[in-house]
C-alpha cells in the first residue's frame, strides 16, 4: 500500500470570460480550488497480464474492469453494459502513449499483474443536499463539515447532481497524471517553471481524453487549470486536437500531437487572488446544461457577428481590466503590505456600490482607486452579460440569479458576484475582502426563499495537480482495505 501512487487535481471557477474563452483573440481568468479529485494506483495482484480495475466507491455500481492488449494498443472493457467513456478513453490512451516512452521491460513488469486504481472527488463536487436531508441537517456551511471527506452519496454515476466545478476535467487530468508518474514515464519533481516537460504532456494527454470523451473540442479551460491552477487563460487553436480525433487509432500520430515537441499555441499565465481576497461558491441545484447554452450563445453570435464582436469584445476588456487590477494590488501588498492592510480593511467596511465614492473621497489611496476598478468592471461585465442573455435568448444570469447576487452585493466587504463560467443555475461565487463578509453572505444564502443555495467548503488554491503522499490521507487508505 505504501508504494501506490496518489495524484490528485483541482476543480476549477471561471470567474471572467465565459464564452470569450471559447474564442482565441480573447481571455479568460480561471481560478483554481482546493476540492480536488485524487487517484490511487497500486500494482494488481491478478493473475493476468494487463487487467485494470476501476473503482469509484463514491458511488452504486461503479466499477470497471479492462483488459489492455499491448500488441495493439487496445483496451478492452469486460462490461458493455456498464461503460464510463471518460475513464476508459483515459486509460486506453494514456497506457498506450506511457508505453512509446518507457522500456518494453518496464512497461510489461508494471502490467504483469494488473492494476488496481480507486477515483475519489471532494464532497464539493457534488451535491450534498440528500446526504444532509437524511441527517436532518440545515444547508450550512458547519452541517457540510460534519459529513465524512468522500461521502458516498447513494446514487449512480449518472444520476448524481454535481455543482460546476469540473468535474470531468479534474478527474481526468489526475488518471492521466497518476497513470504516468506510477509507469515513471514523466518526472514532475526534476521540473520547474522553465521546464515543465512533463506537465505539459499531461496537459495535451488530458485535453485529447477530455475532448474526444465529450465528443468535440471544448475550450480546454477546465483541463488547463487542472494541470496548471489559477491562471489567465488562451485556449488551443480547437484544430490540433480535431486533426487527430477523426482518426483515434493511430496512436503513433496521436503521440506526435500531444508531445511537449509539437508546441501548442495556448497560453497559460500564472495567477493567484490578492491576499486577503475570498472566493466563496454555493450550489443552487437548478441545473443548466451548458453544452446547449453554449451552443445557442454560438448559433447567436453566428448570426448577429457586429452586434455579437462588439459585445466580446467590450466583455474583453473589462475581463482583462479585473486582471490588470488585481495584479496591481498584489503588487502593492509586496512592497509595501501595510499600506495595503490599510487600504483593504477601509474597503471591507463598505458595500460595492459605496466604493466609487470611497475612491473619491480617498483618492491619494491607491488600494481603494483598485478595489473601486474592480467592482465597477465586474458590474458592467454582469451587464453586458444580461445584455447578450436577452439577445441571444440563453439564461446567463437569469433574474432570479441577479436577484440571489444583488443581495450578496450588499454585504460589506463583498466585491464581486456572478455566475461562473457559462452562466446559469448551477453555481454562483463570491469574492469577499473580509472574514466578516462571509458570514454575511452565508446569511443571506440561509434565509433566501426563492432559490435553495447551499454553500460549497471549497476555497481558492493556485496549485495545479499534486502528487500526494498516501500516508498524509487516512481516508484515501480506507479505501484500499
């Protein structure tokens, strides 16, 4: 047990440019979390050369078994009836690039006898309403804390209610990942950011499985912040991958692709929240089905371009203006930390819209004049958002949502809320300057009556995926017993 290996991978929240990161001209700012999904290998103990078994114990009935076929390169799945596409096409293919770049011995001594890998997600990837119904719990914060990490949640694969933090991409990235570093074909330890050879693989490996897995070409922004973690995002020319999804088994172009060699044109900066900034995240439990928002929001754009072009790219700029801000401010806290204490708990007394005036009234504070930037480029991106909500007939921020966030808006100390990513019910996030604030946006989720809101644990975290040492994790252990 203590030679498996354990990769974990975070979640993600698109906090600016939703849609825009769809379009290469444009950028998006993908924030990392701390909920992650972790992956456990530990060599099998069967008597049959490549077996892999696949558990999920978080869940009924999800487990599969496969066969890898070294001459060909092929998995085999021994369930037709029970298939999980995502983890299959991730094995399938990780296994078959890992066995181009280690020795034949190495490769075939790894398989010898079988592979046992266990995925587990954080709680916060999913809905927790039913496990704290059945508890006769409140939707809070403390009730979340008192459910075991990794609860099984007494239902399918498919019929679970996730809350929009990637999910998919997270658990993809750290399979890829874990397969990889348990066959030594990657060595993350000997990398820095000059060289990042190896996560760079890991990166266009979990982009190809998560693209042909959901059957098209996404932005990539999900996988991307699972390798690298916050950051500003500019996705993949989409034709990279398409170029080799057309033709899934020649798995000796497929690795030429995906190599570190063949430089991707997407663009990864790195970025973390100003200190004293709090992303917080609540789970409506609405539902949207982002692939066909994005779908019509596309369709829309197709038809109505001088209308649609101007729309991106005013959204464009406020987005990279959000950016600019915040690396000014944490510019501030590393030359001169009081004066951004200062300047920070000024802030944190007023609601958003006192800010402005703030500003005026302070306008020798540098601190304020960028909080002030910040709130009013996120309240004009809420508004160019509504406005192509109306016209393209997609509920981006439907009213019950603005309602839900005005609210937050007048706590103090909140600076920015809005609906994630692609829009809609699934989730919305806060980001606060004060302890204080979230007890008051938590007090404003608990007594709202015209949506649910439960709120999320998870917090922001700039690390992209981990390797994990086991021991620090008793709950993982428990399930290799």
């Amino acid at each position: 047990m203590s030679k498996a290996t354990v990769v974990s991978a975070p979640g993600k929240v698109l906090i600016a440019g939703g849609y825009l990161v769809l379009d290469r001209e444009y950028e998006g700012l993908v924030i990392g979390v701390d909920a992650r999904f972790y992956t456990i290998i530990k060599q099998g103990t069967y008597d049959s050369f490549g077996k892999v078994v696949v558990r999920s114990p978080q869940f009924l009935n999800a487990s599969w078994e496969y066969a890898y076929i070294y001459a060909s390169s092929e998995l085999e799945s021994n369930d037709s009836d029970n298939k999980n596409p995502f983890v299959e096409i991730a094995i399938k293919y990780s296994l078959a690039i890992i066995s181009r770049r280690v020795s034949t011995e190495k490769f075939k001594e790894k398989l010898r006898n079988g592979l046992d890998i266990y995925i587990v997600g954080d709680n916060d990837f999913y809905s927790q309403r039913e496990q704290l119904n059945k508890l006769n719990l409140p939707l809070t914060a403390s009730s979340l804390r008192s459910l075991d990490s990794f609860c099984k949640l007494n239902t399918t694969l498919k019929e679970v209610h996730k809350t929009g933090l990637g999910s998919s991409a997270s658990m993809i990235t750290s399979l890829v990942a874990a397969l990889f570093i348990n066959f030594e074909a990657i060595d993350i330890a000997a990398e820095n950011e000059e060289n990042a050879y190896g996560r760079t693989l890991i990166h266009n490996v979990a982009q190809f499985c998560h693209s042909l897995a959901q059957g098209k070409v996404g932005s990539g922004f999900d996988v991307s912040s699972a390798v690298w973690g916050s950051h500003v995002y500019r996705r993949f020319l989409p034709g990279i991958l398409s170029s080799i999804m057309s033709n899934t088994s020649n798995f000796e172009h497929i690795y030429k692709i995906v190599s570190p060699e063949n430089k991707w044109d997407n663009l990864v900066t790195p970025f973390s929240l100003p200190p004293e900034f709090i992303l917080v995240l609540a789970d409506v439990d609405a539902g949207s089905h982002t692939p066909s928002m994005v779908g019509k929001v596309l369709a829309w754009r197709k038809n109505n371009l001088d209308r649609a072009n101007s729309l991106w790219t005013k959204l464009g700029t406020y987005n990279n203006s959000i950016v600019e801000n915040m690396h000014k401010l944490s510019e501030i806290y590393a030359h001169d930390p009081s004066t951004y204490t200062v300047g920070i708990n000024l802030g944190s007394l007023s609601k958003g819209s006192e800010l402005p005036r703030l500003a005026e009234r302070n306008s020798e504070n540098k601190v304020i004049q960028l909080l002030s930037g910040i709130y009013v480029s996120f309240q004009t991106i809420r508004e160019l958002l509504r406005e192509m909500s109306t016209q393209s007939d997609v509920p981006i921020e439907p009213p019950m949502q603005t309602r839900l966030l005005d609210a937050c808006m007048e706590v103090p100390g909140v600076l920015m809320a809005g609906v994630p990513g692609a829009g809609g019910f699934d989730a919305i996030f806060c980001i606060t300057i004060s302890q204080a604030a979230i007890d008051g946006i938590e007090r404003v989720w608990n007594t709202w009556e015209e949506m649910s809101v439960a709120p999320l644990l998870t917090r922001a975290s700039s690390k992209g995926f981990i390797k994990e040492n086991l021991d620090d994790h008793a709950r993982l252990k428990a399930f290799l017993r």
